[in-house]
C-alpha cells in the first residue's frame, strides 16, 4: 500500500459529487462508466476501474460521515486514478478478515487486489481513499 496520494493536474478528469447514500454507488458507477468509454480504454480496464471505485463509494457510504461524497476519475500519466472523499472525521478503521461465508467485508481486499496502489488520507475536511490502476 502506497502511502502518498498522487496529484491529479490532467484535463481528463472527471469529478463528481453526490449525496451520501445508497443510492449514489449506481450513479456515480454510470457517471465514471460515460466518462471512462470517452478514453479509449480497454473494456477490461473500465470494468477493472468500476468494480474499485464501487468498492471505494460503498466503504465511504457505510462508513463515513458528512451529507455528501465526492469521486474523481483521472487519467495521468499512464495511470488511471480513482478517487473517493467524505467528510467523515473519524479515526482509523481496523480491518477485519472476513470468513469464507460472510456475505461483506472483502472491499478493501479486493481493491488492495486489483490496484497498483492504493491507500487513505484523512484530513481535518474528511477521508479520501485511492486506488491506482496501471495502464
């Protein structure tokens, strides 16, 4: 796991901000989605992108705080660069491993999977996680 978040200065980016809720995961999911096709990426790697930043938006809507959660996709650098705040100012989380039943708590463990890095900044203003998909 990475420990510094990468800066995001491309044209290509795309941010959105929505309420946190439930029902932002599919919105936000269909906004990255009409974005991501605009890239002229490989389809394996939108679905690769939107299956992190599902991951990453259910975390912020089960865990975090504030009314609303904000997402930025990002192409930079032959990197694409998911992104997810909320305003929460709660303290450090401890992961727990899941059993081979439990229907959750395998979202971290897939993005840690899936990403070339990731990691989560928390500020005075929130907790911003992000997951780095190589291209």
């Amino acid at each position: 796991m990475a420990t510094t978040a990468p800066t995001v200065t491309s044209e290509s980016a795309g941010i959105w901000t929505l309420p946190h809720q439930d029902v932002s995961v599919p919105t936000a999911r269909r906004l990255a989605r009409a974005h991501l096709c605009r890239g002229q990426l490989a389809p394996d790697t939108i679905d690769t992108a939107l299956l992190l930043l599902t991951e990453l938006l259910t975390n912020a809507v089960r865990h975090g705080h504030g009314p609303y959660v904000t997402f930025a996709v990002s192409l930079l650098s032959g990197q694409l660069i998911l992104s997810v705040t909320d305003t929460g100012n709660g303290g450090p989380r401890t992961r727990h491993r899941c059993d081979a039943l439990s229907e959750s708590g395998r979202g971290l463990d897939i993005v840690a999977t899936l990403a070339a890095a990731w990691s989560v900044r928390r500020t005075a203003a929130g907790h911003t996680i992000w997951a780095i998909i190589r291209l």
